[in-house]
C-alpha cells in the first residue's frame, strides 16, 4: 500500500476523533457547565423528534444553553476554520508558496471594509445579515479591482497578482482605518469595529451558521473539484497548459473560490489570523502536496484548531472572553515561525 496513503488514513484516524471530542467539550465548556449526556439529549430531542429518545430530564434552560447558545458558535468556528483553511491551501498552490493565503488578493481587506461600511451605516444594527452581506461583497469587489489592475491582454501573471493585491489591501486598509479614525467619537461604533477586526465567535446564532455554511460548503467542492488544475499549476503554468488546463480561466476560478471563502468567513467571524497560514501548511507536511486529499484534510483540521482556540478564547480568562484572532496570533505565530525556520533549513538558509 503506497505509503501516504497510510499516512493518509492514519491523518483522519487522529484527526476525525478530535475534531468530534472538540466539539463535545466546547458545548459542554463554559460560564454553565454541560454534562456530555444532556448534550447528547438536547441533540437527540432536536434531530430525532417523535419521542424515539427519552429526553424527560432536559430543562427549557439545558436546550436553551446547547441547541441555541453553544451549538451555532461551534458550528460557526467549524466552518470558519474549514473555510480559512481551504482558502489558504488555495492560494498557497496557486501562488507556489506554502506561505500564501487569502490575504495576498485583497479578500480579507475588502471584507474588513465592507464590514467597517455596515458598521458606521448602522446596517448591524437593523440586520444581523447585513455584516456577512458586506463583508462578503466587500471581499468580491477587491477581487474584481485587483484582478482588473493584473490583467494585460487577457493574461495574468501570478507575481503582477500578487503586487496589485498587496497595494490594493494596503489601501482598502488604510480606507477602513481612516473611516474607523472619523468615528471614533462614537464609541459604541468603534468598539464594535475593533472587536470585530479582533476577530470573535461571540452571540453568533443559526442565522450565521445558515450564512456561512452554504458558502463555505460550496467553496470548498468547488476547490476539491479543481484539484487537479491546483496540482498541475505548481509545476509551472507552461506544464499545466501542456497538459490542456485553460491556465487563465483556472486562476480567475481559484482566486474566486478563495476569495469567497475569505469573505464568507471574515463577515461572521471578523479578522481571525494564521489560520489560512498555518493549518494548510502543517497538513500539507504530514500528507504531501497532492490537493485531493489536501483540501479536505486541511478543512478538517482547520475546523478543529478553530473550534479549540475559540474555547480557550472564552475560557482562559473568565469571565471576559479573549477575542478569537488575538488567541490564534498567538498560537499560530510560534508555529508559523517554527514551519519558517524549518523552511529555511531545508534550503540551507539557517
């Protein structure tokens, strides 16, 4: 049996019970502790209706705490993180670098200020579905600008893609942070603006997982589904038009992929870092480069890591919850140096 194909099965026999005992423990974690059993309960009385489990000794305030408070925010981390992580594994094989993510287009930026837009507007206020909204075409409408400034004769080189994303997220940044400085005499507005930027699963709802888990779900088929194209690509875009791939059209669908992903997450979720970064990176050296298995893989594991640091977010230090993006700096920036240096190593750098 070809042996990353154990590797591979090994991966999911470790990764697959976490990503459930994850899940377990940050329902049942919190301000009000869970037993595993009422979870279990609650979970049977919602998806088994028809009095199939016996569910006598649940209380209005058990299925209140699990199925309405606990669950969405853990769905939600779930497929943020998938969804973080899919897009990072995205763009790391598009751009060649195992250091790239979502970033490098702009998506994050543009759905930083689509958000900052909806927040001063008053639109969050009105609608719960008004930031993901914003978020989502802020995300799209960077994609389109830098994709406009790359693109000479129908062609588009990955390095110009990558200088034009990076002044293009330099501004929208400086834009959204000249709209935050204007208001910052509202401090309602700007505190929900910074926590926002600093990344948080808190009062997230169904109404979020509904937002996100379509888009999400779809970007990550959509990415499986171009596999192949991802793979040929990091062989260099003469090879991958050799072997009949529309070279253009597969980045224009890569980067639209990602980017969609990128602002399905950033609008529920705010700016949470590494996260894109890191999981693909550490994946793709456990279970090798091939994009097949990589992208799932890399949304388990994304989906896991995510769920874990938004339970220490809202445990470490009760009662005030540590917003999200500032736990996942911290813990994926010690891992994203440690992959660098390895990096260097390798190539007989350090």
């Amino acid at each position: 049996m070809d042996k990353r194909r154990v590797r591979l099965d090994l991966f999911y026999l470790v990764l697959l019970p976490v990503l459930a005992l994850s899940g377990v423990t940050a329902i049942g974690i919190g301000s009000t502790e869970v037993s595993w059993r009422t979870i279990l309960g609650v979970a049977a009385q919602k998806l088994l209706p028809g009095g199939w489990v016996d569910t006598s000794g649940l209380t209005q305030a058990d299925t209140v705490v699990v199925w309405l408070i606990r669950v969405p925010r853990v769905l939600v981390a779930a497929f943020v993180g998938a969804g973080l992580s899919a897009g990072g594994a995205v763009m790391q094989g598009l751009f060649r670098n195992p250091l790239a993510e979502s970033g490098l287009v702009g998506a994050g930026s543009g759905a930083a200020l689509g958000s900052v837009i909806a927040f001063i507007a008053g639109w969050t206020a009105k609608s719960v579905v008004s930031l993901p909204v914003a978020a989502m075409i802020g995300a799209l409408m960077a994609l389109v600008i830098v994709y406009a400034m790359a693109t000479r004769g129908g062609v588009t080189p990955v390095a110009t893609l990558l200088l034009a994303g990076v002044a293009v997220t330099s501004l929208l940044t400086a834009v959204w942070s000249l709209l935050l400085s204007i208001n910052i005499v509202n401090w309602q507005i700007a505190q929900e603006v910074l926590f926002w930027i600093m990344g948080g699963l808190d009062a997230r709802s169904w109404t979020h997982v509904w937002l996100c888990a379509p888009f999400v779900t779809l970007g990550i088929v959509a990415a499986i589904v171009q596999a192949r194209e991802l793979d040929l690509m990091q062989q260099g875009e003469e090879t991958a038009a050799a072997f009949g791939v529309d070279v253009e059209r597969s980045k224009r669908m890569l980067i639209l992929t990602a980017s969609v992903l990128t602002g399905a997450c950033v609008g529920v979720a705010g700016m949470v870092a590494f996260v894109g970064l890191v999981v693909p990176h550490a994946v793709r050296l456990l279970i090798g480069p091939s994009h097949r298995p990589l992208l799932p893989a890399c949304s388990i594991a994304g989906a896991a890591f995510l769920i874990l640091c938004d339970l220490a977010a809202r445990t470490i230090h009760p009662p005030t919850e540590v917003r999200l993006g500032v736990i996942t700096s911290l813990v994926g920036g010690p891992i994203f140096i440690a992959l660098l240096m390895r990096r260097y190593r390798e190539v007989g750098l350090a």
